[in-house]
C-alpha cells in the first residue's frame, strides 16, 4: 500500500467524506464553480485582448517600421547604409525613406499629412502585409515622377480619385509665409494602411519628396528596416547599426513610436484580467465559509486528533488539504473549459450570430462573427496559478483556527 502523509490521507478522506449538512456541500459546490468559472472567463477574455492586440500590432505594422535608422548627415550615402545593413543577422530586409508633414490641397480643401518619400524598387521588399494592390502602386509611383498614393481615408475626406491633380506644401514654407515650395502631384492610386495611418499617410517618390523638403531643415534619410523578430526589434536594429562606420545614429523600433497605444492594450489586459480575478476571490471566499463550517463540524474529531498525538501544524495542514482540493478542482475544469472555449470561440460565434438571425432578425441583421482569440499558453499558466494561490491563501485563516482549538474544551462535552 502506498505511503501517504497522515495530514493528507485525512485531508482527502475529509474531501470524500458524504456531508450531512447539505448548506456545506452546496457552498462548497459553489465556491468550485465560482473559481471554475472566474478562471474560465479570464484565459477566454484575456485571449480576446490577445487576438484584438495582435490585429492592432499588424495594421499598425503595415506603414510603420519594424525599427528605423536616421543617417545623421550625408557623409554616408543610403545605398551604402542599405548594403551593409541587408547583410547583418536579423535584418530581413532595408529600404531608405524621408518623411515630413506638409499641407495637401485639392479644389480649395486641404488637410494637414505625412509625406513619405520612397525607394520604389526597395519599399516593396520591407512591406509587412502581403498587399499585392500596394505593390501594384508602388511599381506605377516608380515610373511616375509626379505621382502620389494616398490612404483610402485620408482620398475620401479630400474627395480625390486615381487620376486627379493636388498639390502639396511643406509645412516649413507654411511657417515662414512662403508657397514657393509648392509641388503638384498626380494621384495614381488609393491604398490601405492600417487602422491608423489611412488618414494621414501620402507615399512618394525619394527624389520628389527630397525635391519637396528641399528648403527645409531637419529632413534626414531614413533608413526602414524589416527584421526576422518583430518583439526584439530595437536590439537587433542596433546590434545592425554598429556595423556601420562610426557615428551618432538614432534608432527606434515599433514598440517606441506606437509607445502610448500598445502601452494603453497591455493596461488594458492588466486592469482586465484584475476585474475578472474577483470571480475567483468571490470563489475562494466561500472556500472560507465552507472550511469555517467544516471546522465547527469535526471539532471533535480535531480534538481526537490532538490528543493522539497530531501537532496543530497536522491539523491545519488537513484542513488546508481539505479547503485546497475545491480550488484545484475548480482551477483544472476551468483552465479545460477555458482552453476549449478559445479554441472554438469563432465557431460558438458565428453558430450564435446564425442563430440570432434565423430567430429574431432574417437577413443576417446580426454580424457578431469577428470575434476572434489567441491562446497564449503563458497567460493559461499564469491565471491558473494565481486561481492555486487565492484558493490556498483562502484556507489558512480557517486552518489556523481547526489548530487552535483546545481538545479539553471540546472533550469535556462529549
């Protein structure tokens, strides 16, 4: 027969035991379904802020790039910046860019924007989305000396189609009072960004663009670079950048000019995950009122145990066993339920949006179908310890109270 410590071997058989008081067994029924259900809810919507981050980071990535490098001044050429960068560990791809904000006017409306000049035979190479439309415009923009792609956004705001004429001004000509720097272009198409860059973004030519911001001051080249790991992107843009010959070079990575967004989604899953936690307190709360009831109930079999010998620290362990089993048992149908449920969650989704519009509005009223989720095993893992700890933490005041209690007191009764 397999050895088995005496604190745990009671504890379990405490757990089996057949209760009479049936308030205890239904409260402790319910504190393992609170937990099950505060840890199931928590893995499905934190891996709903997973999926919805994810989405943000690769809309955001489709203008923005992995990590940027700014050549302080001319004494090295881009070309050369290029071909030593594309060649260094991590770097996947390198294109030379300048952007700076100027006035865009169409037929007496305008809106301020970013320019962004580029190399139209290397921009396609850095692209992140396999948007094969961009691709197809960027080839035009290089046989089009005066051409400019705009974002879907910003073309519906101006009201401007493919093929119009608008002109553009740099800002820094505005601020002195001068329009001399004024550029005309040609649309030769409209493109998708992203989420947030289709209202503010033009693409053109290097040479029209350093032609446009010729007259100002601070306009450098740039240099985009599309890396192998997006998430260590600023170390891999400088380990790269100490190739190049010596000098004072800026680099910043996507996580550092999209700081304030990605940093307000992780509050968000943070402060989210917090409120969802309380289901689990909820749950491990009435493991407390159940071990307080458990403990009233064996008090003398406590006592029997004291006077045979068990120390008070046995006897907290078993009801610390006793209390802890609940919070395991919610934890582990929880954490299943919660896996599975992410795992199918489009399914359940699009099966309840098709159930919406068969019985309350025919003809597809209701799109709910979108919600998609991410599994992120560390998160699993995290919720699932953190539901152990509350659950193990909620037993010691009701055990320590099971290891106070004096056999006489009790005895002297029976």
């Amino acid at each position: 027969m397999m050895y088995r410590p005496l604190a745990v071997f009671i504890g379990l058989r405490f757990v089996r035991a057949r209760k009479k008081n049936q308030l205890m067994s239904f409260v402790t029924l319910i504190s393992m379904l609170g937990i099950a259900l505060g840890v199931l809810a928590l893995i499905a919507v934190l891996s709903v802020i997973n999926a919805s981050t994810s989405t943000m980071r690769a809309e955001t990535l489709k203008t923005v790039p992995h990590a940027g490098l700014v050549l302080p001044d001319d004494t090295l050429p881009w070309q050369q910046a290029v071909s030593v960068l594309s060649g260094q560990p991590g770097i996947v791809s390198a294109a030379p860019f300048v952007s700076a904000e100027a006035w865009l006017r169409f037929e007496g409306y305008g809106d301020f924007v970013e320019i962004r000049g580029i190399d139209a035979s290397l921009e396609p190479t850095v692209l992140q989305q396999p948007d094969e439309h961009l691709r197809a415009l960027i080839a035009q923009l290089e046989q089009a000396p005066d051409g400019i792609i705009l974002g879907t956004r910003l073309a519906s705001r101006l009201g401007i189609f493919t093929g119009m004429p608008l002109s553009a001004t740099p800002l820094a000509s505005l601020l002195t009072g001068s329009t001399d720097a004024a550029r005309s272009f040609r649309v030769v198409g409209i493109a998708d960004f992203g989420f947030y860059d289709n209202d503010s973004i033009a693409l053109v030519r290097l040479d029209a663009a350093q032609a446009l911001f010729a007259a100002g001051r601070g306009v450098d080249v740039e240099i985009r670079l599309k890396v192998s790991d997006i998430f260590n992107a600023q170390a891999i843009a400088a380990q790269a950048a100490s190739a190049l010959p010596a000098s004072d070079y800026r680099v910043s990575s996507w996580n550092e000019t999209r700081r304030s967004l990605f940093d307000a989604l992780r509050m968000e899953k943070i402060l989210t995950g917090f409120m969802l936690l309380m289901i689990v307190i909820i749950g491990a709360v009435n493991i407390v009122a159940t071990l307080v009831m458990a403990v009233a109930d064996k008090s003398a079999d406590i006592a029997i145990l004291r006077t045979m010998g068990a120390s008070r620290m046995t006897v907290m362990a078993v009801f610390v066993i006793q209390g802890f089993a609940a919070g395991v048992l919610g934890t582990v149908l929880g954490a299943l339920g919660g896996i599975v449920l992410t795992m199918n969650l489009a399914s359940i989704t699009r099966g309840f949006e098709n159930w919406m519009n068969t019985l309350l509005a025919p003809g597809d009223v209701y799109m709910i179908a979108h919600l998609s989720a991410e599994l992120v095993w560390s998160d699993v893992i995290v919720v699932s310890a953190s539901a152990l700890l509350i659950s193990l933490l909620a037993t010691l005041y009701p055990a320590w109270r099971a290891a106070r209690i004096q056999p006489a007191d009790v005895l002297r009764y029976e």
